[in-house]
C-alpha cells in the first residue's frame, strides 16, 4: 500500500496492540488516514529467549499461536491483497480480546493457533477455508521475519508490539503507544496529536513507566466502565527474570 499514511506493525495476541490499533481506527475514521496493517511476531522477535527461565508458562504457546495466525495473514495478504488484512485483524482480535474470557492455553497448546479457531474466522470473513493450511506452513516464515526485521530496524530492537510508522518512508516511528484505556474520538485526536508531536521532536528516545493496568478488554475481565488492575511489567512484559 504504497500511499499509506500509517504503518501499523501487530501481533494478533498481543492485547496492547489491540487495545492500541481500536485508539488507531478512531484516529483515521476522522482524519481519513489510510492504514497499512503489517505483521511483527512476538515469537520470532524473542526466538533467542529462553522462556522457561524468562516468561510466565503460558508466553511460549500464546506467541507461537501469535505467529501461526501470522502466517495465515499472510496467505491472506498474498491471495487477496493488503486491503484484506484490516478486517482480518479485526475478526481476529474481536474473537481474541472482545468474545473470550478464561485461558487459551490448555496443555501447552495455544487455542488461538488452531484449525478450531480459525475456520470460523475465515468463513465470517468469506475466506476460502484453504488458508487454515497456512498455520503450518514455515515457509511463510521469512516473510514474517522480514517484516518484523523492518520494524525493529525503525525504533530498535528492545521494543514490542505495536510498532507505528507515520507517515513513511520518512516519517516518524515509535513502539506503542502501550494504552489500556481507550479515549473517546475527542480525546483520541488530542492523544494522536501529542504523541506524534512528542516522537517527532528531534532527539527524543523514550518516556516510560512500567506500571500499566489491565487493559479494558472483555478477555481481561475489565470493562469500559472500569480501570483494571495495575500491574508491574519489567522488559516490556511480564517477564519472570531480566536479561
């Protein structure tokens, strides 16, 4: 999508950037922004982690069923077209974050990652049922590492997700914003606008604080009405050792 206004760069389970692309959909709703949905693996990103030593149990099979969906999305992307991928995300992190209460993990298996989880996706969307094959498929791989290489070569590499690039090849990029609340369209502009003016001041690298609440998503048990509870992430996740 070569006259994109915004590169937006997720993982479909990361809650973050979920809650983070809704704040990004408000923003180009009004400003009439075309978004370019673009992939970066969890999984691939941390393929030098040891998670046993570093991560809660359930990080390794959640970020594996990250980057199976990940494959998907981008047979998608090949046989349908970029344009094909926004509400693809969409279906996916409504059903993720927005349906489902409860663990996805069972047995070191990640739900999320499954033919059962997937076919019904693909068939709300209209998607021929053909893609599920996809989720096995590694070829599909450096696809995803390049684009996740393309990313972290824009803010680093001691980031997550969501990456944003505004306004490229030149403009600004940044990791996040990480939000668990999600503004109002008034107050979605006003954030946009700051954070953008704040990324685009020459020199600065970061403003962060490692307290964050449970975002507002129904799969965290927080409602719209409600801030969830804070939480400390250390390394820009709940990592159970440093390093």
């Amino acid at each position: 999508m070569a006259d994109a206004d915004i590169h937006f760069y997720f993982d479909p389970v990361c809650p973050f950037a979920w809650m983070t692309s809704k704040w990004v959909r408000k923003v180009q709703a009004q400003r009439d922004y075309r978004v370019d949905w673009r992939f970066i693996s969890l999984r691939l990103l941390n393929a030098h982690i040891d998670y046993a030593a570093h991560f809660p149990p359930e990080y390794e099979a959640g970020h594996t069923a990250g980057l199976r969906l990940l494959r998907v999305a981008a047979s998608v992307r090949r046989e349908h077209g970029r344009d094909a991928i926004a509400p693809l995300y969409t279906a996916l992190g409504t059903r993720i974050f927005e349906e489902h209460t409860g663990t996805y993990t069972v047995d070191n298996t990640d739900y999320r990652g499954t033919v059962g989880f997937l076919d019904p996706v693909l068939e709300e969307l209209g998607l021929p049922a053909h893609h599920v094959d996809a989720l096995e498929n590694t070829d599909l791989d450096a696809e995803i590492q390049a684009e996740t290489d393309e990313a972290l070569a824009l803010t680093g590499r001691d980031v997550g997700t969501p990456i944003i690039h505004f306004r490229p090849p030149e403009g600004v990029a940044f990791f996040g914003p990480v939000i668990s609340r999600l503004p109002s369209d008034e107050d979605a502009l006003t954030l946009w606008d700051h954070v953008i003016g704040l990324a685009s001041f020459p020199g600065f690298a970061e403003l962060k604080r490692s307290l964050r609440e449970k975002p507002q998503l129904r799969a965290f048990g927080v409602t719209d009405a409600e801030a969830g509870e804070q939480e400390d992430w250390h390394g820009g996740s709940r990592r159970t050792q440093k390093g």
